[in-house]
C-alpha cells in the first residue's frame, strides 16, 4: 500500500487528512455528460506513455484524440497536495486499471507536477498507466478544475497548495463524455463500477445512463 511506503518526492503524506468547511462560492465545471473535450493538447514531453493506441503518431502538441484512438478513455486527475485524499485516490486507480483494460478501455491519469517528477513517480512505484504532467495546471483549468479565484485550500483545511478538484471521467472514441466524477467537497470520490460501466458501454456501442457526480 503506498500509505507504508516510505516518503517520496512528490511529498505523498498520509498524515495529514482533508477537512471540508463552507464553501461560499464554486468554480465552472466544464465536463458534463455528452460535452466533446478534443480541444486539449500537450506538450509530448510532458508525457509518460506506457500504454499507446496503434494509431498514435509522436507529434507536438498532441491532441487529446490521438490517446483516444478506438477505445474509450478513462482520465483521472491526481495530486500529492490532496494528502491522504490523494493517496486512496491513487491506489483505487492502481487496483482498477486492469479491469480497464481487460473491457476494451484505456487510462490516463494527469498529475499536478512537474515531468520530471512524474517520471520518477513512475518509475518509484512501478505504474502502467499513462501519466501526463501539468504542472502549470492548464488542462486542469481548461476543464474548470483549477481555478486561482476559488483556490481549494480556501475551504478544505490540510491542504495548503493550488490543487485542482479530484475529478474522474470517461470519453468515448468521439471524444464525449459519458461518464463524470467531480469531488468538490472532497467527500465523494469516484464508484469503480459505474465508471467500468461507462467503459464497457463505451467500447461496445451500449448506451449506459451513468449519473454525473458533481458534490454539491
């Protein structure tokens, strides 16, 4: 488990919970459900690929559509100023990656660092799935994760750096969402099984009504 693994880099800490206080105001959320997201692009520097579709071409910058290719993609946000939060979050995605895989899907999972701490991080704790670095916080804020005028650490006490929101989604080989996790409070993170529904669905053509999870 990586809460008893020894400190690293990233400065994971699994002493220092998250506490919720009142919110006064919320940022936009710009991922509902059925919304094309193909407007993100990156610096292929910035990522770690360990699992490509055959149809990626190295280009720069990458659009988001060439991760994509023929299968659903899951993308999960992550980062070591969410502390404990953090933690669970990282390991539940280490313990459903391989189901991904194994119902046609793929993951990415977009860390708030810089790329040559996401590189270490891979090689520390052994990931198999694709990273991508955002350390400026641009894809975040992009899709209203991050956003410097309601900075997280403002409500929840135990963090004390510019994070974005914990969010985990699904887009189909279109680009949309069908699937969307947004954990304002902190309170609610993602279900498993409704997100490898979503997969599932995805990969097979089924429409699949999965709820969008957006904490009030």
């Amino acid at each position: 488990m990586l809460a008893t693994q020894k400190r690293y880099e990233l400065n994971w800490d699994a002493t220092l919970p998250v506490y919720v206080g009142k919110r006064t105001a919320r940022p936009a959320i710009n991922i509902e459900l059925g919304k094309r997201i193909n407007q993100i692009e990156f610096d292929y520097k910035n990522l770690v690929a360990q699992n490509l579709p055959y149809t990626f071409i190295h280009q720069n910058p990458v659009q988001l559509k060439k991760l994509v290719g023929r299968k659903p993609l899951v993308i999960s946000f992550l980062s070591s100023g969410w502390n404990e939060y953090g933690i669970q979050h990282f390991e539940k995605l280490q313990q459903v990656y391989h189901e991904i895989l194994a119902i046609g899907g793929n993951l990415l999972v977009i860390v708030n660092a810089k790329a040559e701490e996401v590189r270490d991080f891979q090689r520390h704790f052994n990931i198999g799935f694709n990273l991508l670095a955002d350390p400026e916080q641009k894809i975040a804020q992009s899709l209203g994760l991050f956003n410097k005028q309601y900075p997280v650490w403002d409500y929840v006490s135990g963090i004390s750096e510019d994070v974005p929101l914990p969010a985990t989604i699904v887009i189909n080989t279109q680009e949309k969402v069908v699937y969307s996790a947004v954990d304002l409070n902190f309170d609610k993170p993602f279900q498993p099984t409704e997100m490898l529904a979503a997969v599932f669905g995805a990969n097979k053509n089924i429409p699949v009504v999965i709820r969008q999870e957006l904490a009030a």
